[in-house]
C-alpha cells in the first residue's frame, strides 16, 4: 500500500512496521529502497525473498548519524573520512572492515560492509524514528530496473509489500556510487555521484573496478553483473556518431527510442523514428539521470517490440548512466 511519506501517521506505521520485523518500501534520493531492521535476520531475510535475491549479493547499511557509521565499520580510514566529510548524506556508499555484529546475512559473508548515509529526509526519518539502522537494496525484483518513484515500486511487488512511502520522484535517480575504502580506494560500482567530483576531493585518479561475471565466483560488487538493470525488452545501444548516416525508417519500426536532448531528437525524427524519448531537452545529465529508470519502465510496459537507445557524453554521470544502458542490452 502507497502511504503519504510525509504524514506522521505513514510514518508511525512504517516505523512499527521495521520494529516488528517488517519490510518498508521507502524513497532515498537515488532510488527507492526495501528496508528492514538490519540487526533482525528474519527481517532481512525476507528481503532477499521478496526481490528473489541470491543470498551472495550483499545489502547496504544505511544510517542517519556518523556515530551508527562506528557500530558497523572496525577501521575507518583518513581518506573514508574525507569522503563522508564533504558527501554525506549524499549518493555515496562505502565499502568497510566489518565489526564482528554485523550479520553475514547483510554482508554475504565478507569481512567488508557497505554503508550509506541517504540525503532524502524521508529515509532519514525513518531510520531516526526507528533507532536502528536499516539494511535496504533497491526496491525492485533481482536484476530488473531500480525503482524511482512509489508507484514503481508497487507494480514490482504489489500487495507483497505491506507499506511503500511516498516521497515522489527520486531526485538523482541512479543508484548510489560504491567506492570501497578497505584498502587503496577503488570505485566498485559507478552511480549517483560521479568520479570526476570524488577525485577532485581525493586530488587522485581512482580506478574503476572492471570485473564483471557471476556471483557464484564471487564478486566485489555484483551491481557488476554484464546483465543487470535490464528492461524486459531488447536493447540497443547506438553511438551519436552513427545517427548521421546509418539508419532507414524501417529500423525504427514498433521499437522506442530513448535519446539525450532535443538536438538528438531532431536527428531522429530526420532518419524517420517515431516513438522518441527525449531524456533532457536541455541535454542536462542531472535531468537525463533522474528520468532515465522511469522511461525505461514506461516503455518496457508499453506494446513496443524493443528499445535503442543513443550514448549519452561518457563524463559526470553520463559514465553511470552509458553504463547502466550497456548492461540493459546484455542478455
Ligand atoms: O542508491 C543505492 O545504493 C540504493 C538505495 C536504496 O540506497 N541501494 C542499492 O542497493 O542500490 P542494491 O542492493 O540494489 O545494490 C547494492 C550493491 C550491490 O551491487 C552489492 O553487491 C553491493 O552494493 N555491495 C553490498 N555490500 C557490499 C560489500 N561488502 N562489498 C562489495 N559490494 C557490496
Ligand atoms: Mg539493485
């Protein structure tokens, strides 16, 4: 059920509903989350059933305060700190030295944990109100699109899912950026906050963990995985590059195409496609972000038979964003 998240009353539920061992769909400003108490395993492992998530794909800590940050994490470095100090709350997720409470349930049992402080004041409340911290992936089946509005959320889970709160449309609308700080720096997964503003604070390049493959052989973050973020209808991804010349009317028969400005649309509607999704008029990455899941959504419930999608500039969250529509054509 969609409840107002800024009602006190929705709240209070919400609250109770994590107390009791419950699960909470509840907006962040990446993407919706699924949260429960991270220190009931019961409750967390009905997380891992309502999305059917494989028990070896480890689930984000998310807090409130800096102090929750030392009940979870044993060593927390000069250059974590730095991090927290100039982007927390904000679309960051750190990756941690465990302490021994954390449950191997949370961490898939690794030694690390990944620990995130969210910026929407809904999430936030909720964990105060609650006093614990909250274990949440995003609030969508294992590997399909993350959610980034309330109403995504229940046409994921439907009455599966007892409470969801309503915060509106995500404000980043991709998921947060994992950097693990367990040893040198190291981005595991692109996201919400791009590489460029991260080393512009560190004053280093940082590398960008490359592997990709399957959980069984054991992944530093399966967010990895070729095949995730995926829309159930085919994908393809083109280069700007090619919209000058190589396309007929007939490719773009009974499929959708998702571009970046208006500009692109201009191209498009010139080579003869009809069904156009413009992502930012303006071509402004932030804007193209935040409606990239959404589109992606609409189309895939839509009788359409497959989507192409054009490149977006690979810099800032452009990056994230090429790279969540390169593992949305792998199938
Ligand atoms: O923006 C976000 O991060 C959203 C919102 C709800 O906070 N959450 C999210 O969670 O995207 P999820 O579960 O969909 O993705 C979490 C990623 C997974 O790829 C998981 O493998 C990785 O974080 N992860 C969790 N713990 C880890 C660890 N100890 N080491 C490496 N990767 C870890
Ligand atoms: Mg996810």
């Amino acid at each position: 059920m969609i409840l107002d998240g800024r009602k006190r009353e929705s709240m209070v539920r919400a609250v109770e509903t994590i107390l009791s061992g419950g699960i909470v769909g509840f907006p962040t400003e990446t993407v919706y989350g699924l949260g429960a108490d991270a220190f009931n395993d019961e409750a967390v492992k009905k997380i891992f059933k309502l999305k059917n998530r494989p028990l070896a794909d480890p689930l984000i800590l998310h807090i409130a305060d800096h102090k929750q940050l030392y009940e979870v994490a044993s060593e927390v470095s000069e250059l974590a700190l730095k991090l927290i100090g100039k982007f927390w709350p904000g679309p960051l997720t750190l990756i941690f030295k465990k302490k021994s409470k954390v449950s191997p349930l949370l961490t898939a049992g690794l030694e690390t944990v990944a620990v995130r402080m969210p910026r929407n004041i809904i999430a936030t409340s909720l964990i105060k109100n609650t006093g614990t911290i909250i274990a949440a992936p995003s609030a969508n089946k294992f590997q399909s699109i993350s959610p980034t509005t309330a109403q995504a959320v229940d046409s994921e889970f439907g009455s599966d899912l007892e409470i969801i709160l309503d915060g509106g449309p995500c404000l980043v609308g991709l998921e947060s950026t994992i950097i693990s700080v367990v040893k040198e720096p190291k981005i595991l997964r692109l996201g919400g906050l791009s590489i460029e503003e991260i080393e512009k604070v560190l004053g280093i390049k940082l590398s960008v963990e490359r592997k990709s493959g399957d959980l069984a052989k054991g992944l530093e973050a399966p967010g990895m995985m070729e095949f995730h973020y995926a829309p159930k209808k085919p994908l393809t991804l083109i280069k700007e590059s090619v919209l000058e010349s190589e396309f007929t009317p007939a490719y773009f028969t009974s499929k959708a195409v998702i571009c970046f400005s208006e500009i692109q649309e201009a191209q498009l509607l010139k080579r003869g496609a009809t069904d156009i999704h413009v992502l930012s008029k303006s071509g402004n990455m932030q804007e193209a972000a935040r409606n990239y899941f959404e589109t992606l959504r609409k189309i895939d419930h839509s009788d359409l038979k497959g989507i192409i999608c054009i490149e977006v500039p690979e810099e800032f969250l452009g990056r994230a964003l090429n790279d969540r529509l390169r593992r949305a054509q792998h199938r």
